[in-house]
C-alpha cells in the first residue's frame, strides 16, 4: 500500500552554576533516598565503577550480519554504532562525540565514541544511583541540560555529558512523581513519552491515551491534563505548564522544524479496526490549541467505539500531513539540518516506522524521508531503509527513533536488536 500525502550552543558554567543553586533550593518532592542526595549534590552511591556494555563478540557479529539485509538509496551504507540494549530515543550531545539514550525499562544509557571513528568504545548507564521508570523520552535544552522524561515524571540533568563518568550527577525535578498525569491514569499502555525542547525555550512532552480509545467519560480530565496529546511547560521547574496540542491518540516522536518553528509529530492509530484502517499520521502544529481530531476521526476513518462516528465531526479538525500505512507504528522524527546527505535529504525529516504488532501481514519496521515544499508543508514521502522485517514475516530489527549525528550521518535506534546504527553517504 503507497504512502500517501493530502546547533544547540555548549552549556555555559554560569548556567550550570545557575542549575547548582536552583537544585539547591528544589524541595524533595517524595520519599526517594537517591534523588534527594543527589538535589544537594551529596554521594548517593559507593561504587564508582559502572559496568560496560560489551561491544564485541557473537550479539554484535550477529547484528552485523543482519544489517546486510538493509536496503538503502545508491551511495548509503549502514553500520552497527553501538550494541545499546532495548535502545529508544536518542538525544545526540551538544559538545562532545556522545549521546544519551532512553528505554522502557529503568535505564538510560551513556553511549560514547571516545576517539571519534564513528564507533561507540563505551556504553554504559547514565546516573546509576536512581531508578528510572520508563525513560523513554530523552532531549537537551539550549545550554545542554539533559531532559529525561519517564511514565510520570520529567528530571533535568545539568551538563550530563560532561558530568556522567560517575554514578552520581546533579538532578532538577522539573515534574515531581505522579504529577505529569494522575496517578490513577498510568497505564502499561501507551505511558512512554518524547519530549523536544522548542524555539521559546520550553519543554514539550507527548502523553499519549491510556486507552485504545478513551471513554466519553475521560474526555474532559484528559483534555485537562493534556493526555491525549501534547503539554508544554518550564524545562526547570516544570511552571507555566500549559496543554499545546489535543485530539492525539498516542504520538511517540516530534521534531521542530529549524526553519519555521512548527512542531511535527507522529501519531500511532487505533487498534482491532483492519488491517488497512485508520492510516498513520505525521502531523503539523503551526500554533498552540490545534485540535487533531482524536477520538472522532483518525486519519480518513471515523472511530466506532463508544459511537464516536455517530457524532458530528468536532469544529476546527487539522488533518494529517502525511498518511502512513496503517499499523505501522510511526515512532520517532528528527529533521535533517546537515551536509553530508545530497541536497533533497536537507530540510526534510526521517521518521522510523516500529513494525505492526497487530496486522495479519505484518509492516513496517523501516525509516521514511519526507521532503518538504516551500511553504512548510509535505511534499513526498519515500522508504529510506528497509529490511529488518524479511520475506518470511520475522522481525530482525525494530527501528524506534532517528537522530542525526554531528558529521550529518543518521543515527537510528533498535529496541529489538537492541542497537543503534549509523546510516553515512559517499557519492557513487
């Protein structure tokens, strides 16, 4: 089925001297020893020695040779970057050959190319001494503060990539937790949120629908509390925290677009309808309170349960930028803002497509480009990678997000291989 189409600066030592005394004066929020050592820039752990993730020998030979399968335009090359296990979104570091990188599970990932060959020498867990839930999204501020963003609390890292060598960093609570949505609304579905920080400085987190779809009875506390969609607030404290887009059913990747500041986003759709119903979704949110049509309508389908269809089209719906092929799973996004691809990749955006789940021909598990006109708006959208889902059916690899490094080559993350690769272009 075709697809269808209707440089952060370094972090300055006043701003980490800022971040110092802000933590400083940050009250705990709950009962947890480590962070609470870790506000006042205490010890909170002994063990100085974090163990490392090994990156040679039969799993990553075995990801190598499966890379072979990839197809990519003329002139592409794929190589294994870092064995990372159950790897998520990535957040590439300002100053230095790193980046950090989100799971579902409770770490997050330092992952270092320490003599710069386009190769990771180290990978190993970011701030040991706390324990994640779910932290999945990962961002930086413009003064290189590392965003983490869990299930239901967003923490801020001052300087993370030059402070992470040790088990023990300083820590912000910018959403203490159980107060990024309620705690009766968690949810082992649908609770890994990104986040982006955006040209006004703020912090913009997706929170995606607990539900397949909600009941009538949700709506208004979801409206509220932004779920469903996508909330913006203070990247320190968490203040002023506002909800900047509705009608989304379960968005996992955003990206702003450098040149016109809109906000891009992917949306994953709604269960048990068809193989082939609703299509996937990239958006565009041009301004705050854009309403996206979720639960009335998903792409071109209306949604039957709890009789949604029957009701008439909400006011002020924005549709789709681009349809995708339904069951998909449009996850991560990012832009490419560099040189080293030829010149139709630049201003455009990848996105990296999961693999359905629940499709009776399985799809996906592959990274789309899409190409912009020149009013902002999509132009095409074409396969970039394919092949980790071979002829027989079988999953080899799930790509999550995409990232582009500081060389222009594209990063792309695997939370079933558990690995990153790195996409790089040499003229035929």
């Amino acid at each position: 089925m075709p697809i269808r189409h209707p440089r952060p600066k370094p972090p300055r030592l006043a701003c980490v001297a800022a971040a110092a005394a802000f933590v400083l004066a940050v009250p705990s929020a709950f009962a947890q020893t480590a962070i609470d050592k870790l506000k006042q820039f205490k010890v909170a752990t002994t063990d100085l020695n974090i163990p490392q993730v090994p990156q040679t020998g039969r799993n990553a030979d075995a990801i190598r040779q499966n890379l072979q399968r990839v197809k990519l335009p003329p002139g592409f090359s794929i190589e294994l970057f870092a064995v990372v296990p159950d790897a998520r979104h990535m957040a590439v570091a300002p100053s230095t050959n790193m980046l950090f990188v989100g799971t579902r599970k409770t770490t997050v990932w330092a992952v270092t190319d320490r003599n710069s060959d386009g190769v990771a020498d180290e990978v190993k867990s970011f701030a040991p001494s706390l324990k994640f839930h779910n932290p999945n999204g990962v961002c930086w501020t413009k003064d290189g503060f590392l965003i983490v963003a869990e299930h239901n609390r967003v923490l801020n890292f001052p300087a993370a990539e030059f402070f992470y060598e040790g088990p023990d960093v300083a820590v912000i609570e910018v959403v203490g937790q159980g107060k990024l949505v309620p705690p009766e609304e968690e949810s082992f579905n649908h609770g890994a949120r990104t986040c982006r920080v955006g040209p006004d400085g703020k912090l913009y987190v997706t929170l995606g629908q607990p539900f397949n779809v909600p009941a009538r009875d949700k709506l208004d506390l979801y409206r509220q509390w932004g779920i469903g969609g996508i909330v913006r607030m203070n990247a320190f404290d968490g203040s002023g925290r506002e909800v900047f887009a509705t009608g989304v059913r379960n968005s996992v990747g955003m990206d702003f677009n450098p040149k016109d500041g809109s906000l891009w986003f992917t949306d994953n759709q709604t269960d048990g309808m068809g193989d082939d119903i609703p299509t996937g979704e990239i958006n565009r949110a041009t301004k705050p309170g854009q309403f996206f049509g979720y639960p009335w309508k998903q792409g071109r389908t209306r949604i039957t349960e709890y009789g949604y269809d029957k009701d008439p089209l909400p006011p002020n719906i924005t549709d789709p930028q681009v349809y995708t092929d339904a069951h998909a799973a449009d996850l991560g996004m990012a832009f490419y803002t560099g040189q080293a691809f030829p010149e139709k990749y630049r201003g455009g955006f990848f996105s990296a497509q999961h693999g359905s789940w629940n499709r009776s021909k399985p799809i996906g598990a592959r990274v789309l480009f899409t190409s912009l006109k020149a009013d902002g708006t999509a132009d095409k959208t074409e396969v970039f990678a394919e092949g980790w889902l071979d002829t027989s059916g079988i999953y080899r690899g799930r790509p999550v997000d995409v990232a582009m490094a500081k060389d222009g080559s594209l990063l792309i993350s695997d939370d079933f291989a558990g690995a990153i690769y790195r996409v790089s272009y040499q003229a035929p």
